[in-house]
C-alpha cells in the first residue's frame, strides 16, 4: 500500500469548495479577452462588460465540472512514454519559462536560448521520473513575435515525451496548429492522442489574461488539454493564509475550468498550481517553503475532489545556486505533492524561485523523486514468507548476508540504490577527488548531450517545421 | 488640542489604521488647520517612524504598506482643501509608474508605489498594460523625476527599452531617471536598453531612486 498524507481533509474540502463558490459568485474575476465574456453571458454569468468583470454563479461551476473530463492520456510522440491519468503513482515535469541559465560552461547566470532548452529536454529525456516536458527557458535569441512557436517546437524536436507549452497571442494559433499537425501525424491524430497541451496561469487575484486566454480558445480545435495552473502568493497577490490562499487560486481554477468547458464541453483539463509564499521584508515571491508545499498538496487534493487529474507546481527552490538550500527546499516542495498523490508534480531543473535553469538540477532532482517515491511505496509485503523460519535459519548470532532473500533484496525496489549519490567511505571518496552529487550529475549530463538525440524526428518533418518557423519569424514580427 | 490630534495622525499612520487616519484628516480640515501642517505635522512623522523600524528589521514589509495606505488616503481627503488654498506638499520626488505595454502583472509596481509613497514621493500610477506614449505624457504632465517600467514576462520587457525610446524621442529622457524591474530583469538588460539603474526588489527599487536622485 502506498504511504498517503492528508493535507485537506473532507471537511476542508468542503469549506475550500464554498469558500470558492462565493468569491466566483460575490467578486467574480476581471476578463481581458475577448471570447470569455461572451461565453459567460450567455451562460447566464453576471457579466459587466464595461467594467470587464463576470461573477458565476454555483450552476456553471457545477456544470462545467460534469463536463470536464475524469480520464485521458497524457500521449507521447513515441507511445512508451504516453501517461494516462489520473496516475495510481506522481511523475514530474520540468519546470519552464524561465528567464535564466547557469551555464553550464562558465557557472555565470545569463538569459536562455534555444539551445539551453534543447540541452535541458534532451537531459529530461534521459530522466526516468520525468513523463512531461515544458521548455525551461524562454529563448531570447528568438524573435519575440514568434518566440514561443520555436520555443513549442525545439520541444518537440528535443524530447518523445508529453510536452506542454503556452501561446501569447491568437495570432500564432494558426502557426502552432500547423506545427502540430506537422510533428504529429495530422490534426486528427493530435486531437485522438494528446501528445502536446497548453498550460494557462490566471493573473492573481481574479484576472484572465486577454491574449491568452483567446488564444487557448482558439485552440480547442485541436482538443489541447489544457493544465489550469493558478499562482496566488500568500500575502502580495492572495491571502496571507495558507486556507484562504488556497481557496483563492481554487476558485481562480474554477473559473477557467467554466470557461474551457463552455466554449468546448469535454475538453480535457488538468487542475494545477504553482502558489507562492512572500518574504515578509521584501515583498519578493518565494517557492521554496514549507507553507508552498501544504498549499500544493492541498490543492491537488482539490483536483481529486473535483474528480479531475490533479497536479501541481512543486520541486521549488528559491536558492540563488546549486546546492545543498536548493535540495532542502525542492524536497520539501515536492513530498507533500507526492504523498496526497499528486499525478505529476512540475518543477525538475529549476532555482531562483523558477527563474534559472540548471542542467544538473534535472538530474538532481529526479534522484530526489526516486527518493520520494520510495518512501511512498512503504513498508510494501514481507519479503520472506515466513519470518520466523528465516530468522530462526540464522539464529542468535549470525549473519543474513548470504541469506537468498538478502541476495534478491540487493537488485530489488525494496531497498533504493541512488544513482547520483555517492556511498564510498570517507578515506575512498577522498581517493576519488571528493566527487558530489552535482559533479556526478554534470558528468551525466555531459554524457547525454554527446550522445545522439533519442526519438530523433524525420528529416522530412524537421524541414517543414523550419520552413513554417521561418514563415512565422516574417509574418508575426 | 492641535498636537494631540497631530500625536494620533502619526500613530493612525505607525498602526496602519486608514480608517482613523481619514476621519483625523477630516477632523483637522473641520477645525480649519492648515492641510500642510497636518500632514508634515501628524502624518509624516508616522511614516518616518514605520520607515526606521522597517530598517531596523523591527517591522516588516505588511506593516509599510498599511502605514503607506494610510497615509495616501489621509492625504486625499486633505487634497482638495490643499488645492484651494493653491498649496503643494513638498515632496522627495515625482515618480510615474506602470507595467510595460503588453504585461498586467502589477505587483511588483504596486509594491515598489506604496514603498516610494512611504518614502516621501508623490507616485503616479498608470496601471498596466501602459504604452509608451502614455508614459511620455505623464512624465510631461507632472515633470516626473523619476519613471518606474516593471516587467514580469520576457516578452513583454521589451516594452522598457519601448519607453526609454519614446522619452528620448519626446526630448524628456535626459530630464527624468528611468527605473525598471521585474523577476527577468537584470542590471545587465538595464545598462542594455539604457535604463539608468535596477530595483531587484521594492526595497531596492526605493534606494537605486534615491541614489539615482541624490536624494
């Protein structure tokens, strides 16, 4: 049996729930776009359209939540790594969009590329924990009117997994939806096996972004699941309590789940976080903390609730490098997602409160997930089937060493052997030049990346994605 | 009677009790004080209490805002009396603020507003999703010192060098200090578009402005 953790329980489940019925219903949210409104409208929201605001009322909550689907598959371009959900175990993601890289030549903090991105999801390929990508850097050295189409297809190129990205503009739907059907087999069998979708971030408190939000409508063509990702922090942008800031960004997810579902019931959806917590001195928004871990893992526990895959930001560090601050507070962000059974926890590779990527920190914190995910499978059966009659084959005294069940134990899941972490005595690790769990991971790290990309895709395909990116760079600059 | 109403100005302020800093503010132009007085005299000495004791660590950061707040809405209710008597509060500086065109992610500039507000400027806030056009028109119309562009999303940070451009453009950028921000901004993008300093929070943002100023 799996090691669970409760950090919602039903009651509070309850009280999240109406606490978030009445801030959609009493407040109501700010709506920059275009499409949202009217949706609402006519669905019988109470819609301001001077002021821009809709306050919605219990029954859409309701509806759109029956609409929502409960099961779908999270697919792959190659099927191996498909993931279906809701997930009996917690995978990860890479977190993504950040600003910076540590590079990973000179250690100096500079802005992403292309490149950097490609490195890192070549690297997330390579770790077992990871079933979904996301770009972690936004590529400076594209151009900004159609950044994020190279951005979604140096994904696609780099990594077989799920890959998930964002879209700014209504304007380059039509480049992405080209793109897609291009990589995967034609709008069809994208639609059928959702091998890509879109992650959408409300703007705390209680404001859709416009262009967005448009967009990702416009996207429904394609079926795109799309992961609803609220990020209220605790005391700046939402409530300075870890209840109350919770509810907020529920009832921030709610109200995306109406709108996704009204203009295209059945949609598929994925419920997520990423809440923050605030330095009290300087107002700056923190990831790492305990408080963010409770709130994550209450809030997937509200996805569950809801009936819906549940997943959440987490594997967060606010630590300005690598080191031992960033493994103490991924690990802290990412135990409480996993033990309320969070699908997909997104944070691998990140530090500087999601702001830079680390290639070694991929590596890092996918031993952190086997870790975690080893503490979850508990204590699990007993190995012998008689106790009593192994013990009493050694007797007072002796030694289970040679035992067969000691022998099985050794390549077994029962007991976790660590791929980055070192177990040499003091004296042999000295010999060994003191080599780090970093080191071992940037050594890894550099193995993959002179290796061959694994899923390569055809030539053929490449070559239509360059052309439509070039086509693209003209005519959204 | 005077300085007992201006000792519960400054403590509206020190307790962040906006309420009770409006009805004092009320109550001073009810009994005909100089509106310049109340505030030098009440409401200032409560921020300057709150600004140490922020310094010192002995407060934290909630703590100026509500004082901030409390003091921005006195002064409101003070406004219309000031303008009547074609009086203008001394001020640090005059700083225009907003999010570069294309980001409503606001924050961070609320953040860094309420701390200059505190600090002794007077902030004219644009709000989000500003054009550069706006800024200039802005900085024109009050004769800013200082302009704040913040920024949360990579694309949309272009809109600062977008603002420092137009100001050069207008033939106002060597009259005003331009101040930008925002988690992807660095003092390296800064010095790239022109800008003359980088407030990694609002704390800083606060001290960069008044080294910026020499104030």
């Amino acid at each position: 049996m799996r090691t669970a953790a409760t950090f919602l329980g039903e009651s509070d489940r309850e009280r999240v729930h109406d606490a978030s019925l009445r801030i959609l219903a009493e407040t109501g949210l700010r709506f920059h776009g275009e499409l949202a409104l009217p949706l609402l409208a006519d669905a019988g929201a109470q819609v301001d359209a001077e002021a821009g605001t809709a306050r919605i009322p219990r029954a859409l909550v309701e509806a759109a939540l029956a609409t929502a689907p409960r099961t779908f598959t999270l697919g792959a371009r190659n099927p191996i790594h498909d993931y279906p959900l809701p997930s009996p175990v917690t995978r990860y993601a890479i977190d993504g969009t950040a600003a910076f890289t540590i590079d990973f030549d000179t250690g100096e903090r500079r802005y992403g590329t292309r490149r950097d991105s490609t490195e890192a999801l070549r690297v997330l390929q390579e770790a077992d924990m990871a079933v979904m990508a996301w770009p972690p850097v936004s590529a400076s050295d594209a151009p900004a009117g159609s950044r994020v189409l190279h951005e979604f297809t140096g994904m696609i190129r780099a990594t077989s997994k799920h890959g998930q990205h964002e879209l700014h503009t209504r304007a380059q739907v039509p480049y992405l939806v080209e793109a897609l059907s291009i990589a995967g087999g034609g709008a069809d069998a994208v639609r059928r096996r959702h091998p890509w979708s879109v992650v959408y971030c409300p703007v705390a408190p209680l404001v859709h972004d416009g262009p967005m939000l448009d967009a990702y409508l416009d996207l429904g063509i394609l079926d795109l699941p799309v992961m609803i990702m609220p990020m209220p922090v605790a005391g700046t942008t939402g409530p300075a309590g870890l209840f109350a800031n919770t509810a907020l960004a529920n009832a921030e997810a709610l109200s995306a789940i109406v709108v996704f579902q009204l203009a295209r019931p059945g949609r598929p959806l994925i419920y997520s976080s990423a809440t923050g917590s605030m330095d009290f001195r300087s107002g700056a928004y923190l990831g790492g903390t305990p408080e963010v871990g409770i709130m994550s893992a209450a809030l997937a526990t509200m996805g569950r609730f809801y009936g819906l895959p549940a997943t959440a930001g987490g594997c967060t560090s606010d630590a300005p490098a690598p080191g031992p601050e960033a493994v103490i507070e991924k690990l802290i962000t990412m135990l409480p997602q996993a033990l309320a059974g969070a699908d997909i926890v997104i944070g691998f590779g990140e530090i500087q409160g999601d702001q830079a990527l680390v290639l070694e920190q991929i590596l890092v914190d996918n031993e952190l997930a086997h870790f975690v995910e080893r503490l979850i499978e508990g204590i699990g059966e007993p190995a012998a089937p008689d106790v009593a009659t192994e013990v009493a084959g050694v007797g007072p005294g002796g030694h289970f060493l040679a035992n067969p069940a000691t022998r099985r134990a050794a390549r077994s899941r029962e007991f976790l052997t660590p791929t980055l972490i070192g177990r040499h005595g003091y004296e042999a690790w000295r010999e060994l030049g003191s080599p780090s769990m970093y080191g071992r991971a940037r050594e890894r790290v550099q193995e993959i990346l002179a290796g061959p990309v694994v899923d390569p895709l055809p030539e053929a395909i490449e070559a239509e994605l360059d052309r439509l990116l070039a086509t693209a760079d003209a005519e959204l600059a | 009677m005077t300085q007992e109403l201006f000792d519960a100005m400054r403590q509206s302020v020190i307790d962040g009790d906006d309420e009770e800093a409006i009805e004092l503010a009320k109550e001073a132009l009810a009994d005909g004080i100089d509106p310049l007085e109340a505030i030098d005299g009440g409401y200032v000495p409560g921020i300057r209490h709150v600004g140490d004791a922020f310094r010192t660590g002995e407060l934290f950061l909630p703590d100026m805002m509500a004082a901030a707040r409390a003091m921005q809405r006195a002064i409101a209710i003070l406004e219309p009396e000031m303008l009547a008597r074609a009086s203008k509060r001394q001020v640090v500086g005059r700083a225009v603020i907003g999010t570069a065109k294309g980001d409503i992610h606001e924050i961070g500039k609320n953040l860094v507003g309420m701390m200059l507000t505190a600090d002794g400027f007077e902030v004219f806030d644009l709000g989000v999703d500003v054009s550069p056009e706006r800024f200039v028109e802005k900085v024109r119309e009050v004769d800013a010192d200082v302009v704040g562009v913040s920024a949360l999303l990579t694309t949309t940070m272009v809109g600062q060098r977008a603002v420092i451009e137009a100001l050069k453009a207008a033939g106002l950028r060597d009259g005003v200090k331009v101040l930008v921000g925002g988690a992807p901004v660095n003092r390296a993008w800064a010095d790239e578009i022109g800008a003359d300093g980088f407030g990694e929070d609002a704390v800083d943002a606060v001290a960069v402005t008044r080294t910026l100023l020499g104030v």
